[in-house]
C-alpha cells in the first residue's frame, strides 16, 4: 500500500493494481455494510470505485477470482448488493487488525 498527495485528500490509499484494488473493494463493502465497521472514509471508498472504474478494461482481463461480483452499476452507487466471497470476509478482519 502507498501514500498519494491529493489536493482534495491529504493522504489516500492507492492499490499496487486492480487485484488489489478490487480484494480492498470487497473487503471494505463487508465491513461496512455487514460489520458497521468501515475501514476507509468516503472520499477513501469513492477514489477506490472511481480507480476501479478507470481501470475496468483491465479488470475484465485479469485473473481475480471475484471480478464478476463487481458491477459498474454497483461501483457507482453502492456495494451493498456485492456478494461477497467468504475469503474476503476472513481475509478483512485481518486488514482491519493492521
């Protein structure tokens, strides 16, 4: 995980790479809408969706497991529909540990 500089966001989280991005986006829709306990802040939650929009051409091309619970619709309104894949309901508790 790195750091960005925003004019908007002091410190944003920026994901390695659409696999990443796409685990956190997953992760972070659980915690949130199933555990009341979000990890991002809303400006965080929006840049994901946004990044994994403008990288949806290579999402569809890579090989994340869970690409297509992911919806554009979804990505621009809510995650509250996603299902979510039990190895991202284990693996969140561990990312919100750290």
């Amino acid at each position: 995980m790195t750091k960005q500089k925003s004019a908007d966001i002091d410190e944003m989280m920026v994901p390695a790479n659409i696999n990443q991005a796409l685990s956190w986006y997953l992760m972070s829709c659980y915690l949130y809408y199933s555990k009341n306990e979000p990890v991002l802040v809303d400006t965080e939650y929006d840049s994901l969706c946004n990044y994994i929009l403008e990288n949806w051409g290579e999402l569809k091309k890579s090989n994340h497991p869970h690409k297509r619970r992911v919806t554009k619709q979804g990505l621009t309104t809510s995650g509250f529909k996603v299902r979510i894949p039990k190895i991202a309901k284990m693996a969140s508790r561990e990312w919100k540990r750290d």
